[in-house]
C-alpha cells in the first residue's frame, strides 16, 4: 500500500470541496434529461473559469441561455454545453 501525504493551503481544501460539491450535484442531477438540469451563475463561473459578471453579462447579451427565476437566473447544463462549444 502506498501512502501520500500532501499539504495544502485552507483555500487549495476548499477550492478542491467546491469542485467535489459541483461534480456532485452535477452527477446527482444526470437522471434528467440535460434541458431540465439546472446550474447558478456562480457554479457555471467556477466550472468555466470566468467571474459572475462576466457570466451575468454573457446572459444579458444573450451569449449563454438562461431563465430567471425571481432574482436569480438558472443556466440549464444543455446551455453551458452549447456556451462551452461556442454554439
């Protein structure tokens, strides 16, 4: 058995739980169709490396696709597919 040991910084632990978190919605949410799969403006921001404005603003120019509810918006994962292939 080999044994690892790595230290990290508090921000590299949560940096890694955010995406832990993320890919865990994400793959608790695949038995719906991708249409029906929603994300928030900050997890599309951390999963395409871009900020929240730059992701608000996207939707606001119509870049990337996506439905408010009340005051937050909701970017389906067939959306973020289509921003990320440029589609």
């Amino acid at each position: 058995m080999l044994e690892i040991s790595i230290k990290l910084t508090d921000d590299q632990v949560k940096l890694i739980a955010e995406h832990i978190s993320i890919n865990n919605e994400i793959l608790n949410k695949q038995t719906l169709p991708l249409d029906e799969q929603f994300l928030s403006i900050s997890q599309v921001a951390r999963l395409t490396n871009q900020s929240n404005t730059t992701i608000t603003n996207h939707i606001k120019k119509g870049l990337l696709s996506a439905k408010q509810a009340g005051k937050k918006w909701l970017i389906s994962r067939q959306a973020l597919k289509k921003y990320t292939n440029g589609e």
